[in-house]
C-alpha cells in the first residue's frame, strides 16, 4: 500500500467510526505529515482520496470539513431464478440496446460505456496517432495469434495486483473481452451444454451461449456477495453443467464483489465436480479502494480458471482490445481464436503497452476511478431525493453501473417512455435468460451533471405517471 493510500484508510476509518461528525474541521495537512511522517503532498493526495469518495470537503482558507453520508438505501433482494436449464432469449431487446444510435440529446443512461473525455488519454490517443503514421511493413502484416509480446509482458505485470501469477506466455490476445468470453464459452461447451451464470448476467455473454445453442442456469445471486454456493453445489449434483460464468468483482449490472473467502470456496467446488469456471474480470481494475480484489485465478492450481478482462472499460471500447488466461485450455483457445477473427490489431496492442510500462495507465486509473466514485455518490443522493422510497438501489465497490429494482413497474415500458423524452435506460430483462428482472433497470454513472440530474429527474416524474395509472386501473 502506498503512503498516501494509508494515510487516506487511516482518516476513512475515522470517519466512518464517527470520531468526526457532519460539518467537524479535519486535521490541517501538517497534522497527518506529523503523525505518520509523510510529505505534505502525499497528505494532500490522502484528502483529495476523501473528497472524490465524497467524505470530506475543502474549504478556501479553512480547511478540509467531513461531509454527511448520503441516506443508507434499500439494496436489491437477492434473486431468485428458475434453477433450470434454460434456452436464452431477449436478443431482440440487447439488438436494440446496442444498435441506438448517439443521436443528439438523447442522454443513454443505460450504456456500458466509460468516460473517455479525461486528459489523462491524451498520451494514448498520441501514441496510436504516431504509430499509426510512422507504420511500416512490420505493422502492416499479421501479428502472431497470440499478440503482441510487450502488451502480454505488461498484462501479466498488472496482473500481480489481483494476486495473479502470470507469465507473459499465459496470456492471449483478443479483440475485446467479448471475443476473450465467447472464446472461452466455445472451448469449453458443444451445443446443448449447460453453463452456470449469476443472475442478473451480462447479456453480451447470456447472448453467447445463445448463438451456440447453449442453454443457461441461471444460479441465485446476493447484491453483496455474489452467487449463492450452496445452490451451485446443488445444481452441480444435478445437471451436467460444462461451465461457470461469473463476473465477480465489481460485478455488471449488479455491484457485488465476492469476498475472497468465496472466491475460494468457488475453486473449490469446481475442482471437486471436475468443472471449469469462466472469470470475467472486466471491471477489476476500477476498484474504489487499494488494494483492488483478487481474482478467482489467483485461488486457481489447476488451470481450470479462463481469466477474461480488457479495456473496453477502463480506456476505450473503440480499442477492441481484450485478453484471456486460458489455463490449461490455451491450445484449445488459440484454435477457437484463429477460425474466428485470427490475429489481433497490432497497433492499438502497442500503444496500450506503451501507456502501461510509462505509468499513464496507473495515473488513469486513479483519476476515472476518483470520478466514477464522487459520481456515484452525487447519484444515489439523487434517486434517494426524487424516487420512490420503496426503490432499492446496488452498492458497487467499484466501476460504474448501478442496478435499480423498482417493484411492481414494467421497465421495459418506462424506457420505450423515456426513449420519446431523450433519457435510455437498460431494462432489466436484458440480464436474464428467461426475461426476469422486468421491474429492474441499470444505469451508468460515468457523468453526474445537470443533465443527468435532468434525466433522472424525468425517470421518477414517469416512475410517478406510471404508478398512478396502475393504481387508477386497480380501483378502477
């Protein structure tokens, strides 16, 4: 842990002890710098952490004050899927989702996008633009199946602080997490397989296993702490399942974050039943405290694990730019990646290796990552101020999707309403196999500004319309 990151848990320990009330004077910055022997810039980091997790505030000439917590929300409850194997439907609603175009004004709360607007991109935009223009006959032809060398050597660097051990020669490189996913789901399964999916999943993959005939099982799930393993176990026992697929830190849609104990309990039950898992891993990185979580891999000894991230969520989705971890299944992988797309763009492989082994890649982090999670407080103190006090709301640790579940209301009915008024949301059937979640939502807090306070402010004035008729129509 870094200096000002222990200074920064110190002082976030306090607070939330409660050592300091709403509107209580923090110590000045020479305090801190005596107490743990840091440099008043590293005490100045320390509360800058604070103010973009929305603790603390800093006053011209005064100082740094503590801030009231936002009103603790009603979390989701715990789903309750079918527990049978199931055929995946709900493309035509993900085709709709992903094929809205950018028109102007429409404000598209339920993207899966980052925010890309921050400078701290420039030295990636810089290094793609020069090396697309200083190309020669090394970049012009195909890179090798497995990618670039110094982007592989630099993943398994990064991979160090999940508590992974890579090597650079277990690492693949692949257009996207999505093609990392579909790869791995293709390696694994042959068409009529069952794999095992959280529920909420993320469609992209619940879309994979459709287009192989593939059918979903879809395993209850805690906002908090994930999957249940209990009924994994039991569904184990019961169906022939092939996989598991699981995104489990920082979860899409979601939040939760598997603590480390069930992570391990996971390797566990997959070794004993003989079954691989798949590890999502696409939001790793933007976790809102240090150390970030460990990943399943980090448990895995038998190479049983297919770890899959990218950065379509940490730099830009236009990079198309992902990797897999394929354990012992890396013959298997590299066969399913040459009859899909092949080899992998050179030139984005080699910028992005630049931004890592410069540190840009760190120095990004830490800065969507203070934003992601400033926004993500703004953002729940307005749904609790505007929506239905019944509105349960996630609790993410890190990225940047909330999930909402909204009993009684037809979501997919209050987007087709809000889509008229330029606000998109993703319904939550979206995530389901079986088209569940219909009273569910996700949105993204990748901006909190006026707009997006206009926009949400637009969703509970529909939430209210809606509700009135339902209630109109019962009484009627």
């Amino acid at each position: 842990m870094k200096r000002y990151e222990l200074v920064a848990v110190t002082l976030r320990q306090r607070l939330e002890s409660g050592l300091y009330q709403p509107g209580d004077r923090l110590p000045s910055i020479r305090d801190p710098c005596a107490e743990f022997a840091v440099s008043v810039s590293t005490v100045q980091t320390a509360y800058a952490e604070l103010e973009a997790a929305g603790l603390v505030a800093a006053r011209p000439k005064s100082g740094y004050f503590a801030l009231a917590r936002a009103r603790p929300g009603t979390l989701p409850a715990p789903s309750r899927p079918a527990q049978r194997p199931l055929e995946v439907s709900q493309w035509d609603q993900v085709l709709s989702l992903v094929n809205q175009p950018p028109e102007h004004g429409c404000l598209l709360l339920g993207s899966g996008s980052p925010d890309t607007t921050g400078d701290t991109l420039k030295p990636l935009r810089r290094s793609l633009s020069r090396l697309y223009r200083l190309a020669g006959a090394e970049y012009d032809n195909y890179d090798s199946l497995v990618g670039s060398p110094l982007l592989r050597l630099q993943l398994a660097r990064l991979a160090g602080a999940s508590g992974t051990v890579l090597h650079e020669d277990d690492i693949v490189i692949t257009s996207g997490c999505q093609e990392a996913l579909s790869i791995a789901i293709r390696t694994l399964t042959s068409p009529g397989d069952v794999v095992a999916v959280d529920s909420p999943s993320f469609y992209g993959s619940m879309q994979t296993l459709k287009a192989q005939g593939l059918k979903a099982l879809e395993l209850p799930t805690d906002p908090q702490t994930g999957i249940s393993l209990e009924a994994l176990e039991l569904a184990l026992e019961q169906w022939p399942i092939k996989a598991i697929q699981v995104t489990p830190t920082h979860n899409n849609p979601l939040g939760y974050t598997m603590p480390d104990a069930r992570k391990r309990a996971l390797v566990a039950l997959a070794r004993r039943f003989d079954v691989a898992i798949i590890e999502d891993d696409v939001y790793g990185d933007l976790a809102y405290t240090a150390p970030r979580p460990r990943t399943i891999k980090s448990w895995d000894e038998d190479g049983r694990v297919l770890l899959c991230s990218g950065f379509s969520k940490t730099l830009m989705p236009s990079m198309r730019l992902g990797w897999i971890a394929p354990g012992r299944y890396r013959d298997q992988v590299l066969h399913m990646k040459y009859v899909s797309t092949g080899t992998t763009a050179i030139v984005p492989q080699l910028a992005v290796a630049e931004f890592i082994e410069s540190g840009q890649y760190e120095r990004h982090l830490r800065h969507v990552v203070r934003s992601y999670q400033r926004n993500l407080n703004l953002v729940l103190g307005w749904i609790h101020a505007l929506f239905p006090a019944d509105t349960a709301v996630s609790c993410p640790q890190g990225g940047f999707v909330l999930w909402l579940e909204l009993t009684g209301l037809d979501c997919v009915r209050l987007n087709d309403r809000l889509v008229q008024q330029g606000v998109q949301v993703a319904p939550g059937v979206l995530f389901s196999a079986s088209g569940k979640y219909r009273d569910c939502l996700r949105i993204n807090f990748t901006r909190a500004d006026a707009e997006v306070y206009a926009g949400l402010q637009r969703m509970a004035d529909e939430i209210a319309t809606m509700r009135r008729e339902l209630e109109e129509q019962v009484s009627g």
